[in-house]
C-alpha cells in the first residue's frame, strides 16, 4: 500500500540528534489480496463489510528487539528512569481497585459510555502493559503484583472492544460514535497491540471491528477547525486525538482495505490541527501535496499558541494539539515511516514556549516566556492558571525537541530544559518546594509519560527510531548561522570594564564553555584613569600594543571605552585611527566601542538600592536615545559605518545588561541576590564579582551573536548547587536580552520596504511635554516621519523593555 517501511537500522551521526529521512520500502504482500483491494479503492466500493470478510486480518507486528538492552548511558533516559521510579506510587493497586468496582455484565466489565470511566480506564491499562512490557513496574511502588494486572488485562480488551457499538455493546450501553470515542478505540486498541499474543482470536476480531469502525468515521468527515475562534475555542486537541486514532489503524492493520485511505485522512486531521492563518493557502508541499489542499481552516494562532476555556494563550491546549508521542514509537516498532505531518510546526511551536515573550499587559504580571528560568511555568492569563503544574506534558515536548531537534533556533536547547522539568517532578514527588506545584489530569500522567519518553530515547540510542522531519512554518524559521569557532581578542579599556584583567579572564572560561576552541586571547591593556584606551594605546607609538597587534593583522577583535566622547575629541580620532588600522590589517575585523555604566546613578542620586524599575528604564532609555548623539557613542558608530558600507563598529551596551539584571533583582527573582548594589563593589560603579560575570557574558553575546543562556562555567558554580546555578542563569538571559534589545549596531538606511513588517496599532506616550499627532514607526523601531508642535525628535520606546522585566516586548 506504499504506507509501510523495511525495518532496517537508521545510521545517526553520534554528535547530533538531528535525523535525515531515509528510503522507503514497502513489505511483500499477498498479490491476489492487494489486486483485489486495490479494485475496490479505485471503483469508491470499499465498505466494513469487506473488511468483515477477509477471515484473519493480519496486523502489523511491534518489534520488541529494536530497544536492545536499552539506552545505555543516555542522559535524557536516565531523567525518565528516574521520574518514573517516583511517580507510580499507588498506581497498580489504584488500577485493581477501579477494575473491581466495575460492575460486570455476563462476566464482562461494564465500563459504560462516558469519558469518566473509559477514558482513564484505557490509558492507565495502556500504561501499565507498556510497563509490564519494557521491565519498568515496581511492584512495591505500584502497590499491586504484576501477575495481578496480567492476568486482568485481556479482560479489560475484551470488555472495551465488545462494549462498542460495532461489536452490539454490554446491554444498552454501548459506546461510539462520539466525543472522544476514537480517543478511547485508539487507546484500547494500542493496549491490545502490546498484548496482542495473549488475546484469543475471537478477541483480536472484536478489536479490529472497534478500531476500523471509528477510523472510518473520519474518511469522509472534514476536521473541525476554529480559526478566528482558536483563541477561546481551539478544535486543535480533538483533532490530534482522531487523527491519532486513523493513524493507529493505519498503522497497526495490515493490508486491511482502508489502510492507505487512513493514512492519508490521519495526515489531514494532523495537519487541521497545527495549521495556523498563513498555512491555509500555503502551496508547501507536506507527505506529497500542497498544504492549501488538505486545510480546512486552522486550529492556532499566528504566534503559534492556542486558547482554549475561554483562556488564551493555553499552553496546556497547545502541548496537546502538537505532539503524538505514542504514535511516534508505536511507528517505529511497526516499522512504519510516519506521516512530515505528525511534526508539522513542531519548531515554531515549541520555540513559542522557550523564546515567545507574552506582554504585561494585556496578559498576566510579570509577563515573559512560558519557561521560566527556575524551571517554573509562567501562565499568561487567570483561567487554569493550576494547569500550569502538568509538568508531564512540558516534560514530553522537551524531550521529543532534543530528539527530533526542532529546538534549533530556540534560545535556550531542549535537553537543558528535559532535565530542569524533570528534576522539578522528582523534587515534588520527594516533598521539596518547586516553582510550580504539580497537578494532573490522571494519577498516572506523570509515570505515562516519563515512560514514553524513555522509549523514544531507547529507541533513539538504539538507532532504530524512524525519522520524521520536524517541519516548521510557510517561512521556516531560518537555521542558525554556522558558529565561529573562536576569535583573536585584545581587551583594552578602563577600570570599569577591565580592572585586574577581570574582562579577559572571564571571557575566556565562557568562550572555553561555549566549545571556541580557536578562541584566542591575544592581550588586554588596563588604561588607568581619564579618557580610558582610545587615546592612550595610540598614542603610545606603532611599537606598543594593542596597536602592534591589530598592525600585524594578529586581532579579530579590539575593545575601546571610554567615559564620554565628545565631537571632534581626541578620543574620537583615535577611535578613527584604530578603525581604519584594523581594516588595512584585517578586513573582517571589528572594533567594539564599550558604554559600561549609568551616569547620575549610585553615589550621586541616593545609592543603587533606591532605583525602582521605572527609574532604571528612563536612564537606560534616554542612554540609547536621547543622550546618543549628546555622548557622541552611537552617532559615531552610525557615521563610521556608513562612510565604510558595511559594519566595521559596534556598540555594546553593557550598562542596559545591568539594568535588567537589577529589575530582577528588585522582583527578588535572582536566589540569593536582595540589593542592586550586590552588582558594584563601589558608588562609583565599579562592578563586584556578579557584576564582572554579566559584563563578560554580555560582551560574550555581543562579540559571538550567541545566547549563552545555558552555559555552565565550573569555576562559578559548585556542582549541584542550585542556587548558583539560578544566579547563573539570571545574568546569562539578562546579557542576551540587552544584546537582542539594543542593537550593537544600526542598520544602514535603505528603502522603507526593508523595515516593514506586519502591521499592528500601539499607542503608547514617547514624549509627555510634546504633542505628536503623527508619528509613523516600524516593527523594527525605526521612525519613518514625525510631526511635533516645537521640534523634530524621534526615540524608541526602551523604558517599558525595563519596567516589564527582562525585555518581555523584545521581538526575536
């Protein structure tokens, strides 16, 4: 039928998770059965009914051997053992419990028709023989022996399945066609599938008539889609569901009539459920047809989220829409290919989660990305805020992200994000406070999912996890530039941003971390006082570093600083010289001009400590803006690189890292730091340790263009201690947000064209004393024309980056 794949190895390169599609090969059939089948494709007369006749429907084996003798040493497997030796408490003898409460009708259970008792009854059945299966249940934390539930399970299969309408159901009670009822088949059906060789033959009949019976709803029912209602109403997770459904028996039902058919439908119903507005008429091609072919609608926003109850963005809801773990493993030990649909918009969705920044307001205080940084969740809005304690689904798409890489744009990598939300599981299940409490759906959400997790991973090391391209959206999100492997560096500067060498040391143990292993310090100058390293290196004669340096074309990289510059200066001069002198000797060489600190702050307006948030935001902001030109810095970055057409200088706004550092600190969200103070060893603004670790990660982020949010540096945090780790973390996303916020270099002008993205109204106040009745800017900040009542001005709007904390409207 062209549906299925040879089981053969899939050869993963070691050092990436990164997979590449491979052949597909379709198995030897019976000719007779497939002409026969094929006949009745073509002529529309397939119906149940034939399916009825072929007397042994075969189904497609699951391949026990492919897990081998497990992950080995593989970190993200280890997390999953670990969460579900915590997290099945009670499980087996909750199970027993609820099977002996049901009532039983001609020694059958009767579990009735509603969610309530199918639904759970399927899953945590599902689970437990998965358990069974891989080695994974522990008796004594489960409550209950494992010949027990073996014995019970067929029993469950045969109750399920004859409980459905197309096998006449328990009495009049029988269950289908309904609201989650495939949800339930595909469930019941994967259980059966696990035990398929202890079920009787009269059994695997009554399963393949429930499975067939509900995938064949959907062959000619068109997906729900909610499209402008996606942000109260989203149809994304039923149609997931379904589709997960078509697909099992797509998968699982071999050579049945309808195989094909299915397969495609399933494509269909996991396309509707991911497909945002710009999908709709895309003419993307996905499993071999335009997009615009197989949308109905769409089921998620533009920003890549959905709303559900009334609540949006919903980051449960969306988990939910996007991700088909069991489907993903249950394809793999079939030997099945799965459907580029399974993944469709799998990147920019989980990028959403990690980097998307939600603004306060409209949405809820502080504001921010759905991660948090301390492993807490943040939730945009008042409704179901308890939700955000599933830590089971967060958990899910961080470990499928690490496998199927679709976290390659994304800030922070999926595989620091698995073992942060798995160590805040295991901290729960182990009575220790975590940022979030934990909640569920079922008592063995937790455990379930840590174990699918763990077979994607064993599957994964085993390399036999069939690959699936991680499509992302109509303009996929553009692959990370290939990174430099290490600079030629010389620091020079004054006391406040290289006293003792602090700059370059510091420096290179972040380079060493971030893996620049041709990272090169070539040397660093402390200037002294005054002016700081312009006038002084130069002037000191060809002869003298750095400028003998930067002559013999040793330097990739010179950092000057100075306290002021004005027009004309010397200063100014000798930034000149060391331009030019780097572009005759290394013409891909940059000049980086340093602003470390906030003028009127510390000793000279009351301390450190006194600086709310919306101060912090005003002095920063009128730094990059309204002092640009008055302190010379940003005009003459602007003029130089114009004169030359490209990019020979930049800026790097260290005092804006510390600014944002400090509204942390002011929301008391950096563990163990309680004043801003704790960044300056003086009133001056000379920086303590804190303080030196966030200039050198900042100017890390400036020089390489890389987050180094992530990074661990052993000689500053001991192992194990979360706290440091948390401090560490708060200065690395601190520099990376004042990197990202304010350019370290103005684009050159061009056409207006260039500038424009997407329009959207904000009305916000830019100057409080001066009318402007019209003012025209870009997405990007730039001001196209202004019309005032006393002069022409123009500023981007830098405070509210500030007063939100941490950049939340920054725009990645």
């Amino acid at each position: 039928m062209g549906a299925v794949t040879a089981r053969a190895t899939v050869k993963v390169a070691a050092e990436c998770d990164c997979q590449k599609m491979r052949p597909r090969m379709t198995r030897p059939t019976n000719s007779f059965l497939r002409t026969l089948v094929t006949y009745f494709l073509l002529s529309g007369a397939v119906t149940t009914s034939l399916a009825q006749e072929i007397k042994a429907q075969k189904i497609r084996p699951l391949d026990w051997s492919m897990l081998g003798d497990g992950p080995g040493n593989d970190e993200l497997a280890a997390v999953c053992t670990s969460v579900m030796a915590h997290s099945q408490n009670g499980m087996g003898k909750a199970w027993l419990e609820r099977i002996a409460k049901t009532k039983r009708v001609n020694g059958l259970l009767d579990f009735g028709d509603s969610e309530s008792h199918i639904r759970p009854t399927a899953t945590s059945s599902r689970t437990l023989a998965l358990a069974l299966r891989l080695g994974h249940y522990r008796a004594d934390k489960a409550g209950a022996n494992a010949s027990e539930i073996e014995m019970l399970l067929p029993l469950v299969v045969r109750s399920l399945a004859k409980d459905h309408k197309a096998n006449g159901g328990l009495g009049d009670r029988a269950w289908g066609d309904q609201w989650q009822s495939a949800m339930w088949a595909a469930q019941t059906a994967q259980l059966a599938w696990i035990i398929w060789d202890r079920l009787t033959t009269d059994d695997h009949k009554l399963v393949v008539a429930m499975l067939a019976h509900e995938a064949d709803r959907f062959l000619k029912k068109a997906p729900p889609t909610s499209n402008a209602a996606s942000v109260n109403d989203t149809k994304g997770e039923e149609n997931a569901w379904n589709a997960s459904c078509i697909m099992t028996a797509s998968i699982m039902l071999i050579n049945h009539p309808h195989e094909k058919a299915w397969r495609e439908r399933a494509i269909v119903y996991y396309l509707n459920a991911v497909a945002t507005p710009q999908d709709v008429n895309s003419k993307r091609v996905v499993d071999g047809k335009p997009l615009s072919e197989r949308l109905v609608g769409y089921c998620i926003t533009a920003d890549y989220a959905v709303g559900n109850h009334g609540a949006y963005p919903h980051p449960g809801y969306t988990a939910s829409s996007y991700l088909d773990t069991r489907m993903l493993f249950f394809s793999a030990l079939a030997g099945v290919q799965p459907p580029e649909a399974i993944l469709y918009n799998a990147t920019p969705i989980y990028r959403m989660f990690v980097d998307h920044q939600w603004t306060a307001p409209p949405y809820m205080k502080p504001g921010g990305s759905i991660y948090k940084d301390d492993g807490g969740i943040y939730w945009p809005t008042k409704k179901e805020k308890q939700r955000a304690g599933r830590y089971y689904k967060w958990f899910s798409q961080d470990v499928l992200a690490a496998t199927y890489c679709f976290d390659a744009a994304c800030s922070t990598k999926a595989t620091h994000w698995a073992k942060l939300h798995g160590q805040v599981m295991i901290d729960a299940f182990n009575g220790k406070p975590t940022p979030t409490k934990l909640e569920s759906y079922s008592k063995n959400a937790f455990f379930k999912n840590a174990l699918s997790c763990y077979l994607i991973r064993t599957l994964h090391v085993n390399k036999h996890l069939v690959p699936v391209r991680a499509l992302a959206t109509e303009k996929p999100v553009a692959p990370a530039a290939a990174k430099s492997k290490g600079k030629r560096v010389f620091f020079t500067g004054h006391s406040f941003f290289i006293l003792d060498g602090y700059m370059a040391k510091k420096f290179d143990l972040i380079a060493k971390a971030a893996g620049k292993e041709k990272h090169e310090l070539v040397g660093w100058r402390y200037s002294g006082s005054r002016s700081g390293a312009v006038d002084k290196w130069w002037e000191k004669g060809a002869d003298q570093e750095p400028r003998k340096s930067v002559a013999a074309g040793k330097v990739d990289i010179l950092t000057v600083c100075t306290y002021w510059m004005k027009k004309g200066s010397e200063q100014e001069r000798c930034v000149r010289n060391f331009v030019k002198l780097m572009q005759e000797s290394s013409p891909d060489g940059l000049v980086y001009l340093i602003t470390t600190k906030i003028p009127y702050d510390g000793k000279y307006e009351g301390g450190w400590d006194v600086r709310t948030k919306a101060e912090l935001g005003k002095l920063s902001g009128s730094i990059d803006e309204t002092h640009r030109h008055a302190n010379h810095h940003g005009a003459l970055v602007d003029e130089i690189n114009k004169a030359c057409g490209k990019t020979v200088i930049k800026a790097v706004p260290l005092y804006y890292g510390q600014a944002l550092m400090r509204a942390q600190i002011i929301d008391g969200k950096v563990p163990g730091v309680k004043k801003q103070s704790e960044i300056y060893s003086d009133t001056m603004g000379h920086v303590s340790e804190l303080g030196q670790r966030l200039n050198a990660y900042t100017v890390f982020a400036a020089i390489y263009g890389e987050s180094p949010v992530g990074l661990h540096i052993p000689q500053w945090e001991k192992s194990g201690d979360t706290v440091l780790r948390a401090q560490g973390l708060s200065l690395q996303k601190a520099a990376w947000a004042a990197v990202q916020a304010v350019p370290v270099t103005r684009k050159l002008e061009g056409p207006s064209g260039a500038f424009l993205g997407k329009p959207r109204m904000e009305v916000q106040p830019l100057f409080e004393t001066i009318r402007h009745p019209n003012v025209v800017v870009t997405l990007k900040g730039t001001v196209l024309a202004t019309l005032g009542d006393e002069k022409l001005l123009a500023r981007r709007h830098l405070p509210a980056l500030i007063e939100n904390n941490l950049g939340n409207s920054v725009r990645r």
